[in-house]
C-alpha cells in the first residue's frame, strides 16, 4: 500500500525566486487594497447643509413628494460646544431653515465633518420623525404634524 499522505516540503523564503514572488504578490493584493478602499481624503474647511420636511408617512425619509417645512430653528456647531449653549440657542432662535426647508451654516474651519454637530427644535404643533440631533455635513430632520386634541 503506497502512502498517499505524504509530507511537502514548504517553499523556502530565503530562496531569492520564492521570496520574489512572495513579495510581489503581497505588493499586488496591498495596491489592490489600497485602491479598493481609498476614499477621497476629507476636507478640513467644512459647512453644515440642513433639509427639514413634513414627513408625511412618518418613516424618517424625506420622500420627493413630502414638502419642506420653513423657519425651523437649528444649531450648527462644534461637537465640543457644552450642551448648556446649545440649549440657549435653539430657545432663543437665531438660526431657523428658509421657507425651502434648506440651511447652510458658516464655514468651519479646520474642522471634519466627523466634529461638526447639528440640532433641530421641532416646531409648534409638531414632532421630529427623525433624531433631534446628527453628526456630519448633512443634516436631515423630519417633521410630522401632532395631531389636534
């Protein structure tokens, strides 16, 4: 009976051809991986861009055919902005979404949008569909209409 089992000897690295071409195909799969995963560097200069919208279905996506919903008062800032300030903000109002339910904060910078936070205070009458707060350039908050008691 022949033994079928046998033992292989592995390639051995300090074999210049071996090593070669162990190197060059582990530089092959790391380009490769680079390329496969390589996002656009991030900009350090950045701005906030809010929609508010009446979600009509309540789901939390704006839908094209939901309107928008105008003068909603919203904080744009910092994440390291203490809560207190914040609060004081969205009372007092000093920033609210235009009529098209858009807002467009100052440019921050040297920030990443990783560190920029924005905040929404629903109005009267309303509830948010959406969280109340969101972190990144893009802010979305969705809005349903309480119904009348």
């Amino acid at each position: 009976m022949t033994n079928t089992n046998q033992s292989r000897t592995p390639p051995k690295l300090h074999d210049p051809k071996t090593f070669f071409l162990v190197l060059g195909i582990l530089i092959v799969i790391a380009v490769l991986y680079t390329i496969a995963v390589q996002e656009e560097e991030p900009q350090v200069n950045n701005a906030v861009t809010i929609t508010t919208w009446i979600d009509t279905n309540a789901d939390g996506l704006k839908d094209e055919n939901e309107p928008p919903l105008g003068k909603v008062c919203i904080w744009t800032g910092h994440s390291s902005t203490p809560n207190e300030t914040i609060q004081n903000a969205l009372t007092s109002c000093p920033q609210q979404t235009s009529d098209d339910g858009t807002f467009t904060s100052i440019v921050f910078a040297d920030t990443f949008c990783n560190q920029l936070f924005s905040y929404a205070m629903p109005p009267t009458g309303y509830t948010l569909t959406t969280d109340y707060s969101t972190r990144g350039c893009k802010a979305n908050f969705g809005f349903i209409q309480e119904a009348a008691p």
